[in-house]
C-alpha cells in the first residue's frame, strides 16, 4: 500500500513546486482538472463529492498525527534518558565524594586541621592576574636546577634578543624582528621569506638566509604576515597552540627559561574569557603549588566539605578525613 501511495511523489513533488501560492494553490489545480475532465462534481447525488473528500483527508490526518504523536514520544523519552542518566551521574558523584571521607582517629583529626591552618593560602582567590602572574624572581632561582639555571632569561616581551634577531611572545603570537645592516634600502623582490607551518626561512637574495630551521612549535601559515620597517622584516605568526610558551623560535637557537616569563605583558584580556580563565587557573596553581599551597581543585575540596559540615551540625566529623 506504501509503494502505491509513494510512486506518484516524483510528480506530485514537482507538481506542487510549480504552485507559488502553496497547498491552496495545489489543490485548486486538482479541483479544476476534476471539473474539466470528469464528472467527479455532477455524476454524485446530494454532493457526495464532499463526503468523498473529508473521508479521504480525515484518513491522511490521522496517519499523520499518528506519526506526529510517535515522534512526540520518542522525543519525550530520550529527554526522559538523557535525565535519568545525568540523575545517575550525579549520584555516582555524590558517592565517590562521599568514599573519599575516611575513618581516623582523634589524633590524626586534630594533626588534619592542624596542616589545613598552616596551609591556607595567603593569596585571596579573587585577587588579580597581574599579582598571581609576578615572576618569582631570586626565590624561583633557588628552586631551579642547573639545567634550568643555564637557560637564557626571556626580554621583555618573553622571548629572547639574539645575535640576529629578536622575539617576542604572547600566548596567542609571536613577532619576530630581523634586521639587516645593508647600505640600501630593502625592497620585497630584494628578500627571500618562506614561512610553512614547521620551518621558517629568511634571508636576502645572494647573501646566506638568516634564519634556515624548524620552528619550536607550528604555526598557522595562512594568518601568518611579514612586512618590512626600515631595513628590518618584522613577522607576525599566530600559534596553533596557544596554551603554551615558546622556550626558542628556531630548534636550534638557545632555550629561555619559561618559568621567568612575566605573564603580564602577554595580554591576557585579549583573550576570550574561557580561555583567560582556564590560563589563570593554570598559572595560580602554578604558583600554589610552588609555594606548597593547595590548588584550586585541592583548595575547592576542602570549601566543600567546610560547607558540608556546617550544614549538618548534628553529624561528628571529628573522626573523618577529606582526601
């Protein structure tokens, strides 16, 4: 029966594309060829052509609120699912937060609070970037090891003024500044500048390229531009991961040490805001961590219990432990 009703659709398909003013349109077409060319309208007695109609439409209707109504509860039901799985997933979190409190004795309870006091963080959660982002100067010195300590220290901008060339960074770019000491004035057709998304070549035509190496990380070639300012090719690349800092522009150039990078030249507030706050995040748990603080996750545990407990007074925690 399917096949019969469908083996028409091509033509009434396109049929029905031909008639601008839609179904009303379509049907009058039909009512007129029934007129013209048959006798569907004076060959019924007492207007059984409109029986005839309702009864065939009223048939169609049902079929298509039938449908109508499935698809309704197929909807409703994977909504139903999709809750009942995100109710489960939060009872299996509120019983995995409930496994980490474990039994202790009175002792190791009042050692507990003891190493929570000496640990509280002197840094506020809300205090701002540029204060949680300062180097740690002669105090993070004395932490690196010797490898580290052999590391050139970044320039202002967080890269490095070399022999040839100086870079600078952000999280987002990096722009690069190569100087020529030539007695004329450089034109585009005088350079040779080849930028791929892992190596970079610049020089001038007959002279040995400046730069010839793989680059420390990839780059998105198509955003990538050069320009020239007084005998100088000043480039600007954009980085495909822009959640880490360079430690050197070319493989071969001599590292910096990203610990000493001033995060606050980088322009975070250009950032988009989740990225900005997953970048400080990052960089105070850095620094929480460095100073044997608790993260944010760690120090995040520890304010929900504190909450836990103050909303059920009438419990005795003093012989449990937050892991």
């Amino acid at each position: 029966m399917a096949d019969k009703e469908s083996k028409f659709d091509e033509i009434l398909l396109a049929m029905a594309q031909q008639h601008t003013g839609g179904v009303p349109d379509l049907l009058q077409t039909f009512a007129g060829f029934l007129n013209r060319k048959t006798d569907f309208f004076t060959g019924c007695k007492d207007n059984e052509w409109e029986k005839m109609l309702l009864s065939v439409f009223r048939k169609e209707g049902e079929k298509a609120t039938e449908i109508f109504r499935k698809k309704q509860e197929e909807k409703e039901a994977a909504e139903r699912r999709k809750q009942e799985a995100l109710r489960k997933k939060k009872e299996e979190e509120e019983k995995q937060f409930s496994a980490e409190i474990t039994e202790i004795t009175d002792a190791e309870a009042e050692e507990l609070q003891k190493e929570i006091d000496e640990k509280k963080s002197p840094i506020s959660s809300k205090e701002s970037v540029a204060e949680v982002s300062k180097p740690l100067g002669d105090e993070a010195d004395e932490d690196m090891n010797d490898e580290e300590k052999q590391k050139l220290k970044p320039n202002r901008g967080n890269g490095c003024d070399l022999e040839k060339y100086k870079w600078t960074q952000t999280l987002q770019e990096v722009e690069l500044r190569v100087p020529f000491d030539v007695k004329f004035s450089i034109r585009a057709k005088d350079v040779i500048v080849d930028i791929q998304r892992k190596t970079l070549k610049v020089g001038l035509k007959g002279q040995p390229p400046v730069i010839d190496g793989e680059l420390c990380a990839d780059v998105k070639v198509e955003d990538s531009l050069w320009t020239l300012e007084k005998n100088s090719i000043v480039f600007t690349f954009e980085k495909i991961n822009q959640m880490s800092w360079w430690d050197r522009l070319i493989k071969t150039d001599p590292p910096i040490s990203t610990r000493k990078i001033n995060p606050e030249s980088s322009k975070l507030s250009d950032l988009d805001g989740e990225t900005r706050s997953m970048v400080e995040k990052m960089m105070y748990d850095q620094r929480q961590k460095e100073m044997g603080l608790p993260t944010s996750d760690e120090q995040k545990k520890q304010d929900v219990l504190k909450k836990f407990m103050e909303q059920h007074p009438e419990m005795d925690f003093s012989k449990c432990k937050f892991n």
